[in-house]
C-alpha cells in the first residue's frame, strides 16, 4: 500500500478507549488448529450491477477452500465473513459428501467478524477436506471489499460502472469466507462470471474464458502463488490495457493516452528489482504484472500481487496539466513502491500487522532510494530527507507515538490493525531502513535482503528474522547490534545526541537525551537508545564514510582529536535516526564555517538537519527563535532547495504569529536571507531548470512574495504583463497566484472562469484568490455567484484571502463581519460561518483583532444557534496563540528591529535594486 500515512492522534485514541471501554476479553484471532491451502473461488455479477441506473450492489458467490486439520479432536472450523449471507456450507473429502452444515447452526460473532462451523465429528489430522460455501455478498460503495465505482465516459456521455476490489487489511472476508489474517498463507483460484460487453482481471494471467449463455461468460483465471487473503483482487470494466500479455496497465478508454509515461516507469522499475533482490518478479511465482487505476480509493495505491491497483490521478499524465516534474515524481514512487512490495509483502509477508514496518519501512525506503537509482534528477535520495525523515521526527517526538514493531497481543481489534498503518510504519521504518543500509554498507545490506527474500520466500516472518540476516552480514559492532536494533524497532521515539566542545578543542563530549516536543506531556521521558555516532570536523571533513565510529548507550562518551578541532558535524547527512544538539561554541562556528567556506561540502542533508533540529529545539522551548534565524543568516549563500525546505517548514510556524507591524521587519529578514537563491532562480521558468530549481522557485515566490518583497512582486507583475505564456503545471498555481497578489487579478480570474479542465479549476481559483483587492474578490466570488454553488470552493477562496496577504487580515475580517449574513447565506449554513470565522481566527496575532472577534461574538453569538459554540473555542484558541507569541516571540521581534537597523536597510535595499535591474535585464534578454 502506498499513502500518506494516517494522523497519528485519533488512530492512538480511539482503539485505547475501545480496549478500555470494552467489558469482555474477545479473542480476535483465529486458531492454528486448521490451515486453509487452496480457495477456489466463483464470483457472479449480474447485469444490473454494472448498469449505473439500477445497480443491485449483489453479487452471488461459491467458494471451495481445501483445508487441514493439524491437531486432533477439531470438531469446529472458525474463519471470518462480514457481510455476506451463506446460503448453503458443505464439507467434503476424497470426492465425497462428509456432511451438510445447517446454517442455523453456525455461529457469528459480529465484533470479530468470526464464522464458526460445527461438526458432527473432528476432522482426520493432516487429510485434505474441501469445505464449501455458497453465498451473497454485497458490493460495497466505500472502496473496500468488492466496490463499485463510475466515471463519465466522455466518447458516449454516458456513466460506466467498475467493479474493484480491495482487501487490505481484512478486507478480503467481505468478498467470501475466508481465513483473513496474513499468516494464513493459500493459493487462490478466481473465475469470474460476468456479463458480455465487459472484462474482467485478476492476481493472474486469463487462461480461459467459457460461453455460459444468455450473454454471459466466464472467465477463469491461473492458480495464484501462495499468498496472502489480503492480495487477493478483480477487476470487472470495460478498461482497456496498454501493454502485453505480462505488463499491462488497464484503465478507462479515453485514459489509454495518459499512461504512456507511467508504463516507461514501469518498465524500468521491475528489471531494476529483479537486478537488486536477484530474484526475478517472475520466479516468485507470478507470471504477470499488471497496473490498474480507479475512480475512488482510499489509498495512493495497493500491491495486490500480478495486480496493482492505482488511484486515477497517481499514474495518469493529462499533457499541460499534469505532466509537470511534480506528478512523474508522484508516479515514479508509487509504482517503484509497489513493485518493492512483490519481494516485500507478497513473496516474503509479515507474521502479522504489529510488523507492517517490515512491508511498508522497506518500500517506502525503496521508493526513494531505487526511484533515486532510476530517474537521478529528482535527488530523491536527498528529498527523502526532509519530506520524510525530518517529518516523522517530528511525528515520533510526540505523545502517542507507537514503536515499529507492536507485540501480537497489542494489535488485535481492527482499530489497533489500522492503527498500524501509520507513518512511523512508513517513514519511520524507512528511515530506520536507511540507518542500517548506510551504516552496515549497501553491499552488505543487499546480501543480506537478497538471502532473507530467498529463505523465506512465500512464508511469512517476525522482524527478528529480517534483523539476524541484517547482523549476520553487518561487519564489526557485533555486541552493539541487538541493542541497536531493539532501541529503534522495540521502542518508541529517539535521542536528541548533545555535543559539546572542550575549552582546548582537543576533545568533544556526548550525551543523550530522548527528544520530546512537549517532556511534560507523559511520555516516557527516561528512554535511551544505542545510537550509531558518525561525525566530521574541519580537520577530517569526510561525510562519505557513514559507517559509524562508535555506538553510544547511555551516559558520557569523549572522542578525542590530535590537534584541536574548530568544529564538528556530528550524523553524516542525517543517516542515523535521531537529532543533534550542540552547545556554543559550536554553533556559532558551524554557523561561520557554512558562511566562510564554500558550504557545498557540508551536505545538503546536513544544512537542511541543522535547520530543522534548531526549529524543532526552539518549538520545544530549549532555545530560543532567535537563535535559529541568527544561524539562518548563513542561508543568504544557500541555494540548494533541500536546506530551504527545511527552513521554511520551520518558519510556517513563526511567521504565522507575527504581527502585521511586526511583518516588515520579518520581511526584511526574508529578503536578506533568500538573496542568492532569489538570485539564482528569479521568478520566471526556464526549460533549463533542474527539477529541484522547479521546485525550489516555487518555494521561494511563494513566501517572497507573500511576504511582500517588493522585487519579487514587480518581477513577477513585469512577467506576467510581458507575455501570457502559460506557466508550466508546476508553477501554474504559485505564479497565477503571484501574479493576482501583484495586480493581475483581472487576467487570472478570467484564466479561472474560462477554464473547462477540472483539474485547474480549483488551482486558479486559488491562485486569483491571492489578491489583495479583497473586497472585490469577496464580493464577486464568496458572496456573489463567481463560484457557482460550491460552498468548499468559496471557502478556499476565503481562506486564500488572508493566508496568502497575511498583513491585511484585520481589514478582511471586518469586511467580512460588517454583514456576516451575506457569508451566512452564501455558504447556507451558520455552523460553516462560525468555522471559516475561527479558521481566520487561527491567524490572529494582536489583542485589537482578539476585541474584534470577542465584540462580534457578544453582538451576533445568538445568530450562530448552537455553532456559536466554534466562535467561543476560537477566542480561546487566540487567546492561547497571543501568550504563545508574547512568551516566544519578544526575543526574536527586537533581533529581527535590531538587524534591520537604518544603516542596513539602506544598503540592502540599493542592492535589492541594482539585482532587479539585473533581473529585469536578463529578462528583457530572452
Ligand atoms: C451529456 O449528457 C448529459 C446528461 O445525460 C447532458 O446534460 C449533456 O448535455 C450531455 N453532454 C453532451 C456534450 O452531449
Ligand atoms: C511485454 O513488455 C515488456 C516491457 O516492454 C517486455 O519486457 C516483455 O518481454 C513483453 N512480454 C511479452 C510476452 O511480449
Ligand atoms: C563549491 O564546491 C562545489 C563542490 O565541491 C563546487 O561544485 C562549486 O563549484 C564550488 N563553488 C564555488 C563558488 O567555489
């Protein structure tokens, strides 16, 4: 599976209470006593399924699954189901009739989802019996089990129904009664009954298709490897493939021109695994690999074997709307992804889901580094850094966490299944993933994975197992492994390593701490870790080697130098999963070094780390902001993309407390900083742009602009006045919305109207809805018709307006509650008031706008009903942001005046003016 991984919050909550709440014990698991090894499966769908203005959402249903008993004295069989009806169960050996199961006497127990099946006598240890059901099952409308779907086919105008499956993670007993945990390991055999005028796929090739008459036909499909209920997957449409008989993407007709770039991925992607694990995708016991894409889907993606389902969006490519660097990129990972999963969760599967890391840790590691191997240009291996590492860090340093590995006993309800599917499992677990194939070498991390893939092909293991083929070719560290390990996938969370310089500069000392936003939230503030230590200094600036130089525990380690050393940077681009604080000296010297030097020897990785760790201590007020935005000074020679990643995630934060008459001094502060970079990318799009530049310019116009930078404005306004060349996918929305902010309203509200491709409608309504003629926009769009009907499009454009023109939210909100009944109106609902007017809240940074909002409430709280309820939590929440800032904030406010001082403003701003003049001249050039 591919997605982004569910928040955290809820998912740890809701199965604690359930657990909590619960009276009885009930047992979730299904016995070991009986082991299923072949299913053989009918499903039948009739004609009104598939018609779109009648649909039945029935199916009829017939399995034969051939199982054992391995204990004596089985009298019952015990297997899942939910929602479907059995209307006849037999059970059967060597050809003959043992007996009929009444379906009165059957037993279901809903919570569990458990069907039990009584016997008149126990089964005969180790003798294959068939049992055998016949049913009806629904066809669901959420995507899960067997689910229907539609789409315009735009040739006839008319609607087509798609039947589509999804199993994961026990969803496979909504389709027929089955033994739906992952240790339960068969193979499977579909026939699929279907009306003429469709198709039908599944997990395997097509090896016959039988005339039933009356228009109808079915088609039967080769016996699946031994797998998994949760791969299991059918597809029944009128999809067309592009492709062979072994590779093939299916999707709707009009689609078929679309795929083209997601089938080259796919071409490359599974060679280049086939090459890595030495084991070919078609040795694993599958003879064909097939893409699919659906309407509607809860995830990017689902690995299903020989059968990889797609969300529409994730492998389709629309030529000047979805083409950009930014949607290959998005492609080339989901399919990367899901090929690793046909080695890593189909072949070799988990005992169980408190191990989903070993399935999704590893792919999502894959989908970046092997992704990184195939299409180098997107620097994936460096972008995985901050979009994945440095988020779950934060993630992970949070209360309610959760370790990789959960025992068995701690995943049982489905809520506690699902909960696994966070992203600690994915990025986490990939990030755990990378620790070890850097520290250990590639070379010994492949050995390892190649052996482990062939030992245990088609079984399914615990973590120990991956682990003591990881030891068994790691070189060295050997009594530091099993701690090293366990620290990471047994525990939660991760050390912050303190680093600490002595007076003589002959030694460093260092310390653990394990890192918490908040240490007083309840967390287990005494964990520590053993944690692989690499580090560089200015005498011995290697950040290649990432094999550690030690593993610290608990306690104080000293490293010792021959001569003194003026720094160091401890965690060679950020390779090992923790954080890294360092006392001064240090700091202010790292901070020289990446100003004197030439910094591109320090790594990317390592510039954006110690932007993202110095945030991080200051959210976790163990320093202040101040210091981060003096350490950011360094970043006006910083051009690379990965480092302003991270120091924009960080300034989110901020910039959203200042105050209006706080900003401009900010916006100094950002000019300052982003001098070279602005410089290097400007604001127009070139075809000479590496992807990172693409995505780099985006970042930086976005925030120059909004934040008022007077040439990033004028450069863009000169721009877009110049030429109405249309910007590429990529930079459409942040130029438009650039470009309207800047004057241009007019044009890009007319680019907005006339646009007939849903894809960019709500993109350039964003987009023009940056203007900072508020009330027009207000006027035409929100109050007025612009927008149609469409209440969310009306509430992203409101919430555009002072987002993106941080300055003029005081005006926009007394704009907006002069007649609160307008707004009332236009959204049709007062609830939906009282949430846009406490969204706008979230942004208030002054007691004025706090008297504004407590006065509109005393006079208008009785128009809101029971939603006034919204507008009280929100003076609370202002409340809480104003203290916030007024504890946090005072430093950093008087460093940013201070720095801003006449002198500097003068000198800059006669720089800012020679580089416009330059920018505007090589504009004029091209
Ligand atoms: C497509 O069908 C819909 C409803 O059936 C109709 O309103 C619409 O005008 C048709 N569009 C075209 C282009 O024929
Ligand atoms: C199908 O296409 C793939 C990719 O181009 C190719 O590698 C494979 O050999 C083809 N298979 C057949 C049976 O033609
Ligand atoms: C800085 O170093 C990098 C790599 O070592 C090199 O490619 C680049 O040209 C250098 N830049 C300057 C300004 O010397």
């Amino acid at each position: 599976m591919n997605s982004r991984g569910y928040r955290l919050w809820p998912m740890v909550i809701l199965p604690l209470l359930t657990w909590l709440g619960s009276s009885e014990c009930l047992d979730y698991r299904l016995g070991i006593s009986v082991k299923p090894s072949f299913y053989n499966l009918r499903i039948s769908v009739q004609q009104d399924v598939l018609n779109p203005a009648a649909p039945s959402y029935k199916f009829d249903g017939d399995v034969e699954i051939t199982l054992q008993s391995v204990d004596a004295d089985v009298s019952q069989i015990t297997l899942h189901k939910d929602d479907i009806d059995i209307t006849t169960c037999g059970l059967y050996t060597k050809g003959e009739l043992v007996e009929n199961i009444a379906i009165q006497t059957m037993s279901f127990e809903q919570a569990t989802q458990q069907l039990t099946v009584p016997l008149t006598q126990a089964l005969v240890v180790n003798q294959d019996y068939l049992l055998k059901f016949k049913y009806t099952g629904k066809v669901q409308t959420r995507p899960e089990g067997l689910f229907s779907s539609s789409y315009l086919d735009e040739e006839t105008n008319t609607s087509k129904m798609v039947l589509i499956t999804h199993m994961q993670a026990i969803n496979a007993r909504l389709v027929l009664p089955c033994f739906d945990e992952p240790i339960f390991k068969a193979k499977f055999q579909v026939t699929i009954e279907r009306p003429s005028g469709f198709n039908a796929i599944s997990n395997t090739k097509l090896i016959k298709t039988t005339d039933e008459g009356n228009n109808r036909f079915a088609d039967q499909f080769d016996v699946t490897p031994i797998m998994s209920s949760y791969l299991l997957a059918f597809i029944i449409s009128e999809y067309k493939a592009r492709g062979n008989s072994t590779l093939a993407i299916y999707t709707r007709p009009s689609y078929y021109d679309h795929t083209s770039f997601s089938y080259s991925v796919a071409e490359r992607a599974l060679p280049a695994f086939n090459e890595l694990f030495q084991q070919p995708y078609q040795e694993l016991g599958n003879e064909v690999f097939q893409y699919a894409t659906t309407p509607i889907f809860r995830h990017n993606s689902m690995e299903n074997w020989g059968l990889v389902i797609f969300k529409d969006k994730v492998v389709l490519e629309e030529p000047g709307y979805t083409d950009g660097w930014a949607q290959k990129e998005f492609t080339i990972r989901n399919i990367v992804h899901e090929n690793a999963h046909m080695w890593f969760g189909n072949s070799v599967t988990i005992a169980w889901w408190g191990f989903f890391w070993m399935q999704e840790g590893l792919a999502r590691y894959y989908e970046f580094f092997i992704g990184h191997e195939l299409y180098p240009e997107y620097q994936l291996d460096q972008q995985f850094v901050v979009h994945k590492l440095q988020h779950i860090l934060t993630t992970d340093s949070l209360y309610g966490t959760q370790p990789l590995t959960s025992g068995e006993w701690r995943v049982q309800t489905p809520d506690e299944i699902y909960n696994k599917f966070s992203s600690i499992s994915f990025a986490k677990g990939a990030s755990f993933i990378r620790m070890c194939r850097n520290a250990m070498g590639s070379e010994n991390f492949d050995r390892a994975v190649q052996n482990y893939l062939k030992e245990y092909h088609l079984q399914n293991t615990y973590p120990s197992q991956f682990v003591a083929h990881l030891k068994s070719n790691w070189n060295g560290f050997e009594s530091d492994l099993d701690s090293f390990f366990g620290s990471f996938t047994v525990q939660e969370g991760y050390p912050v390593i303190l680093v600490k310089l002595e007076e003589s500069g002959y030694s460093v000392f260092f310390e653990q701490q394990r890192f918490l936003l908040n240490p007083k939230d309840g967390s287990d503030v005494a964990l520590t870790y053993t944690v692989p230590i690499t580090f560089a200094t200015n005498q011995s600036p290697d950040f290649e080697d990432l094999t550690p130089q030690f593993f610290m525990y608990a306690g104080m380690y000293k490293q010792t130098f021959d001569k003194p050393i003026e720094w160091i940077i401890v965690n060679k681009k950020q390779s090992n999963y923790h954080r890294v604080k360092y006392t001064e000296p240090l700091v202010g010297r790292i901070q020289k070094a990446l100003t004197e030097i030439n910094h591109s020897y320090i790594p990317v990785e390592n510039r954006a780390a110690l932007v993202d760790d110095l945030f991080n201590f200051a959210h976790a007020d163990m320093i202040d902001y101040v210091d981060v935005l003096k350490f950011m000074e360094y970043m006006s020679t910083e051009t690379d993309y990965i480092p302003w990643y991270a120091a924009y995630e960080g300034l989110t934060r901020v910039s959203k407390r200042l105050t209006p008459q706080q900003l401009p001094n900010f916006n100094k502060y950002l000019s300052d900083i982003t001098a070279a970079v602005y410089n290097k990318l400007g604001v127009s799009w070139s075809s000479n742009d590496k992807v990172l530049d693409v995505y780099n310019r985006n970042l930086q116009v976005a925030w120059l602009c909004k934040y008022q930078s007077e040439d990033c404005n004028n450069q863009v306004r000169q721009k877009f006045e110049a030429d109405s060349e249309k910007p590429t996918p990529d930079y459409r929305e942040i130029f438009y919305c650039a470009a309207s902010r800047a004057g241009g309203y007019d044009r890009v509200l007319q680019y907005y109207e006339k646009e007939t491709n849903a894809i960019d409608r709500e993109p350039l309504l964003r987009a023009s809805s940056c203007t900072r003629d508020y009330r027009t926009h207000y006027h035409n769009q929100i109050i007025g018709t612009g927008s149609g009907n469409d209440v969310s499009l009306k509430l992203i454009a409101l919430a555009q307006l002072y987002e993106q023109n941080p300055d003029l939210i005081t005006p926009i909100f007394q704009m907006v509650t002069e007649d609160i009944t307008q707004l009332a109106n236009a959204l049709d609902s007062w609830p939906k008031t009282a949430q846009a007017l406490s969204d706008m809240a979230d942004y208030f940074t002054t007691s004025e706008q706090r008297t504004l909002l407590s006065d509109f409430y005393s006079e208008k709280y009785a128009l809101f009903g029971s939603s006034a309820e919204i507008l009280s939590k929100a003076l609370t929440n202002v409340d809480s942001n104003l203290d916030w800032a007024a504890k946090r904030l005072g430093d950093l406010n008087k460093y940013l005046a201070q720095r801003n001082g006449a002198a500097g403003l003068a000198t800059t701003s006669l720089l800012m003016l020679m580089m416009s003049t330059l920018v505007s001249f090589v504009l004029k050039q091209q």
